[in-house]
C-alpha cells in the first residue's frame, strides 16, 4: 500500500504553482484549516516558507508529461488547483511557443493526469479573454480575447469544460499580495517605493480591472473545494478602479504624497500586447453560490501594510 495513504486520510488537494503568490497562499490557507491535505507542486525546488510544516512538496515540471503522470500516480489526489500558468502578457506574446507550451499544452497533461483519479480539476482563468468593450463581466458574457495570453486561456477553458469529471472555472484579474519571499512586486509596493523615494509616477486612467487580493482569491478557490461546485465562476474584488485610482489610494494609507502621481492613458506606454480597457468581474454568482465575500482594496493595502512590517521585522 502506498505510503501517502497510510499518512492521512484527509482529502487531497494538489497545488501547480505552488512557489507562487497564489498557490502560496492556497498552501497557507489549507495548513490553517486543516481539513485537506496540500500537495504543493513547482517548478524546481520549494520556495515556501521553511517554518511551513504538514505538506508535501513536489518538483513538477506540468510541461513534462511523463514528471506530471508519475506525481499524479503517487499522490492520486481528490482535488486539483491549477494555478501554474504563464502570465507575462508582453512576454506570451513575442514567445507564443512557450506561451503555448506551458498554458494550453501543459493543462491539457493536467488534465490527463486528473482524469486517472477522477478528480475535481480548479483552473484559474482570467479576465484577458474579454476585450473590455463592455466590463465588467458576469460568467455568461461572450470571450473575445485581444492577445495571445488570453487567447491561450481561453482555448484552455474550453479543453478543462470538455473534461468529463468534475471541474471549476475560475476567472480573475489584478492579483496583488505578498509572497514570503518579497520576490514579486505588485502595483501597491511599486507605489509606496517610488513615492518614498521622491519619484513622480505615472499612472493610466482608461484601464478598469476589479483588483483582487491573493489571500482572497485563495479563500474562493477552496470554497470550490469544500462545496464541490463545478462550472465557472468569478473571483475578484468588487470595486472597479483603475491604475490611477489604486495608486492614489496607496498614497493615502501610507501618507505619501499623491501630487507626485500623475495620470496617462494606455497609448503612453505602447506595451507589446494590446490589454482590454475595461474588463472587472462581477462576483454576484460566487457570493450567492460560495458564499465569496472579498475585501475592499483599502482592506487589502492594510493587510499588505501589516505583512510589510512583518517582513523588514524578519531582515
């Protein structure tokens, strides 16, 4: 009999993208309540935190066919969050092979593997399959990706709803948070640096996403799991603010000075990938369903501020 049955008899949830922001906190959340067993699988070595105890963790390259069967075979897990993507639009769009490689093909091994043990496959989606004509968007609007990220996740949503056990959709923009690691910044810890030190910043106003904390969009993802609902659903903040709008409230928070924050509009910067203006999610069916109940941004900044000081504590 296999050793990791004998281990626990909790359900197991098996994490891709374990090392990063998100599958971090999913880790974090699953240790916390204790009801699930975390299978953390990355890309090369763990880069959780060392003091993080009661998982396993897995080298999974979810590209590699033959690594991503033989993990699945000795773990069989019940549930499956696939949060491991390529993500850079700018990148995924002047390296469309590898851009391919690790979000179409690499779900379609995840979902070969999933299928061995029947289990419930959570795929993390995005609001870069819209065109952002006419955001925010419920979970029946019709996709019409604008670049090459968004067109390779939606042909991979379509693949994971052809899949014939259970699965969940989950759509999502503007992930921000901390990992342990301060490895990734986000657009509150680029605010805060540059206006600490003097810079003047700019910042687009025609962009619209509904900004969504890591902590809760982890939180969603095992509300799936514990209520077993399947098919798509949104999970995002609630308000709908631009760049602009975000950076000013981080002046705020922290006491710095928002006159150095300076508005532009998307044609300013001429990014290699076209984004959608105005995308956000509207949240009403995983509030109903999930019971998804996601902070406010203001919350958000708070939560970071308080995670900030813990970290320079640590250094």
């Amino acid at each position: 009999m296999d050793i990791n049955i004998l281990k626990s008899e909790k359900p197991k949830i098996l994490i891709t993208g374990a090392n990063g922001l998100l599958g971090q906190k999913i880790v974090k959340k699953i240790l916390i309540d204790g009801q699930f067993e975390a299978i953390a699988t990355g890309k090369g070595p763990c880069r959780l935190p060392g003091e993080w105890d009661g998982y396993d963790y897995e080298e999974m390259d979810i590209t590699n066919h033959r690594e991503v069967m033989q993990v699945f075979q000795i773990y069989a897990p019940q549930y499956v969050i696939h949060a491991a993507s390529m993500t850079d639009v700018d990148r995924c769009e002047v390296s469309r092979h590898n851009c391919y490689e690790q979000n179409v093909k690499a779900t379609k091994n995840i979902i070969h593997a999933c299928s061995r043990s029947k289990a419930h496959l959570i795929f993390i989606s995005t609001d870069f399959i819209f065109d952002g004509k006419n955001g925010p968007y419920d979970e029946e609007d019709k996709p019409n990706p604008l670049n090459f990220y968004g067109q390779t996740k939606l042909e991979t949503e379509i693949a994971v709803r052809q899949y014939p056990y259970h699965w969940s959709i989950v759509r999502t923009n503007l992930v921000y948070g901390i990992s342990h690691d301060m490895s990734r910044s986000n657009i509150i810890l680029w605010v805060k640096k540059g206006l600490e030190q003097g810079k003047t910043l700019e910042l687009v106003d025609d962009q619209f996403r509904t900004p969504t904390l890591a902590e809760d969009l982890a939180e969603g993802c095992l509300l799936i799991v514990t209520k077993k609902a399947c098919g798509i659903f949104n999970l995002s903040g609630e308000e709908l603010l631009t760049p602009y709008d975000m950076a000013v409230m981080t002046a705020e928070f922290f006491n710095l000075d928002k006159k150095k924050i300076k508005k532009t509009d998307s044609s300013h910067f001429g990014q290699v990938a076209i984004r959608p203006l105005r995308t956000g999610l509207i949240i009403s069916k995983a509030k109903e369903i999930l019971g998804f109940s996601p902070k406010s941004f203001e919350e958000g900044i708070g939560i970071m501020a308080k995670q900030i000081k813990l970290a320079d504590y640590k250094t």
